[in-house]
C-alpha cells in the first residue's frame, strides 16, 4: 500500500514517539537497578545474573518478533501497541518485586515487552524510506535518544520523591496512555504486502539469511558492540552509587548525560552513512567508544569523568541504527523486520553472558575492572569493522 508523504510523517512521528517512551522504560532499568540491589539485599553476581537473564531472553525474543514483523506486517500496529502495554504491565510487577528471582522474572519479561517493539517499527520505516534509510532509521534511534537521556533524570526524581517501588509502579499509566494513542491514530495503517509462509520456510529462509555474504559480519560486530555496551552500562551506575556515593538523582544526571551528545550525532551519523557509506561512520564511532570506556577506569570523580560519559554518549546507542541499516542493506524488502531482529538478537544475545563475567571480577576484583572488560572488547569490535565492504 503507498501512502502519503503526510501519512508517512505521522506514522514516522508516532513510531518515533513510541521508542521514546519504550527508552524511558529501558533506561529507567540502569538507574533502578542500584535501588533494587540496594532494598533486594543483592550482590555483584546476582546483579549481573539479572542483567545477563534479561539480555539473553530478550535477544532470543528478537526471532519471533521478527518472524511476526515479516509475516504479520498488516498487524504491526497491533504488535507496537502491545509492545508498550507490556512495559508498563512488568514495570509494574517488578515494582511489587520482593526477591531475587522475582525481579529477575520481570525484568525479563519487561525485556521481551521491549524487544518486540524494534522489528515492526524499523522494517516500517525501512520500507517507507527505501531512500533515506540510514537517516529514517537513525530519526528513530534518536527518539530513543531522547528517552535515554530523559528517563534517568525523571526516575532519579521520582525515586527520590516516592521511591523506588512507587516508581516502577506508576509506569502502568503512561504505557496504557501512549499504547492507546498509537492504537487509535495508526490502527488504520494497513501494509498487504505480506509474507504468506510457513514458519518452516521462514526458518529455512532465515538459514540462508545468516549465510548471507558479509551479514554474518555485522552480525558478529554487534554482538561486540552490544557486549561492551551492555557491561558498560550495567555496573557504571552501580559505580557512582556505591563506590563514589553520589545519590540517585546525579546518578540519573550522569547517564542522562550520556545520552545528550547522542540526540544530535545520531542523525547525523545516518546521513553520513547514507551519503558515503557505513564503514566510514561505525569505524571512527566504534573507535571512540574504545577510548571513552577506558577513561572511564581512569578517570577521577568530578568533571573528568562528566566529561568522559559526556563523550562515551555520542556514540554509546548512536552507531545501532548504522549497524541496522547495513544489515537492512544486505536482505530483500521480504526479510527486513528479521534482519532487525537478527541484529537485535546478536548483539542481547552474545552480550548476555558479559554482565555475569564482568560481576564475578568486579566482586574479585572491584567493580572499574568491568569497564576493562568492555574496553577491551569494543576494541575488537571496531578492528572487525574494518571488514565491512561499504
């Protein structure tokens, strides 16, 4: 179905206002989890078990989710919409949460919630933006931007006015409202271009997808980048909170910090992409992740380490929606919401076991040698990147 360039811009705004509301929720995640350790009485390990549980679920999530995306795309609006009310419905259980295996249990299922939100909504720009497809998809990075560098310092607020519990809570009630409006304004936008086989062709196609010439590359590259990332991520607002002291609230403030920077490279780095090639912009981005996780080992409290997750925040979430449309590139139109989903599960999936590894040393060995861990492997990611063809 072919719409208009005015149909396009409102389906594109609510898709893009949707992945600011679902990035609150995941970002909301990385500031409660210091509270959760805190109240739960939870160790390093346990912490990181929570994290890896999360990655690995919701990185196996990502093949239905694209198998639904790609065979379901006349439903893609019902796919979004109940990918919003799960946040809030397990925001909510986690906020009831009482012990470990209780808040592991909902935070996983928060992160299934989540995962289906990202194949429907990219395969819909892709398909809708065939020539622009760096930048839409990079538009649609950026509204999670705004969520990441939002939700930090809101939940940091609400924590501290009405704790941690009350806070999980209350995020029933913007799911339920931004779910209905997308529901009702997107109900009607219908794609019959629809794939209509089995789930054991689709499995077979997915098969020969993988061995696809280079993807298997990409593939691979944000497995290291979702690693890095997702260690990264784990235990730095577990640093400040309990090896710096700061409170939640300039907790919040420190990673809304590190999502400033990425509102406005992110699409940038689509354009740039677009207009000379994607290995030019993830080489460089990749690079800089490197260097900004190191220093954050060695960087003393105060201004040089604002200043250093000031600069890990241009391309601590912005070179995914690169490393999306170079995969998006290499598969035909029929295949591109399990391109996402191949993408997504890569890098949840080979990143799920880090943040276990990284919370065994830091209990070894204190909680900064995990951003050695992370340092390290971004290394090798950016080094692979060299291989990509364009």
């Amino acid at each position: 179905m072919q719409f208009t360039r005015r149909e396009k811009a409102t389906q594109a705004s609510l898709i893009i206002l949707g992945h600011t509301v679902k990035h609150i929720f995941a970002s909301s995640f990385w500031i409660l989890l210091p509270e959760i350790k805190l109240n739960l009485g939870l160790n390093h390990s346990q912490v990181g078990m929570i994290a890896t549980a999360k990655n690995i679920i919701g990185g196996v999530a990502n093949f239905p989710a694209g198998f639904a995306a790609d065979r379901f795309t006349e439903r893609r609006t019902e796919i979004l919409t109940l990918s919003i009310f799960g946040c809030g419905i397990f925001s909510f259980a986690l906020g009831i949460s009482t012990n470990f295996w209780f808040a592991l249990i909902n935070s996983t299922c928060m992160a299934i919630a989540i995962t289906f939100w990202h194949p429907a909504a990219i395969s819909a720009l892709s398909q809708q933006f065939e020539n622009r497809r760096g930048f839409a998809i990079s538009l649609h990075g950026t509204g999670g931007s705004v969520g990441e560098a939002v939700g930090p310092v809101l939940v940091g607020i609400l924590i501290e006015t009405i704790g941690w519990k009350l806070t999980l809570q209350s995020g029933l009630i913007p799911a339920i409202l931004i779910g209905s409006v997308i529901w009702l304004f997107l109900r009607n936008f219908r794609d019959s271009n629809y794939s209509d086989s089995s789930l054991w062709t689709y499995l077979i196609s997915l098969r020969s997808l993988i061995r696809t010439n280079g993807l298997l590359l990409i593939l691979l590259i944000a497995g290291g980048y979702g690693a890095s990332q997702s260690v990264t991520l784990t235990f730095l607002p577990v640093y400040l909170r309990e090896d710096i002291g700061v409170s939640s609230f300039v907790v919040g403030i420190y990673l809304s910090l590190a999502q400033v920077a990425g509102i406005a490279s992110q699409p940038a780095m689509g354009y740039l992409s677009d207009r000379f090639g994607r290995k030019k912009v993830l080489v460089p981005a990749f690079s800089l992740f490197a260097i900004s996780i190191f220093l954050l080992h060695v960087s003393p409290p105060g201004w040089p380490l604002l200043l250093t997750v000031f600069a890990m925040g241009f391309v601590v979430f912005s070179p995914m929606a690169i490393i999306l449309a170079t995969a998006i590139d290499f598969v035909g139109e029929e295949f591109q919401a399990t391109a996402v989903s191949l993408v997504f599960g890569s890098t949840i999936i080979v990143a799920g076991i880090t943040p276990s590894l990284a919370g065994f040393t830091s209990d070894l060995f204190g909680i900064k040698s995990s951003f050695l861990w992370a340092g390290g492997i971004m290394v090798a990611t950016a080094v692979a990147s060299l291989g990509i063809r364009k």
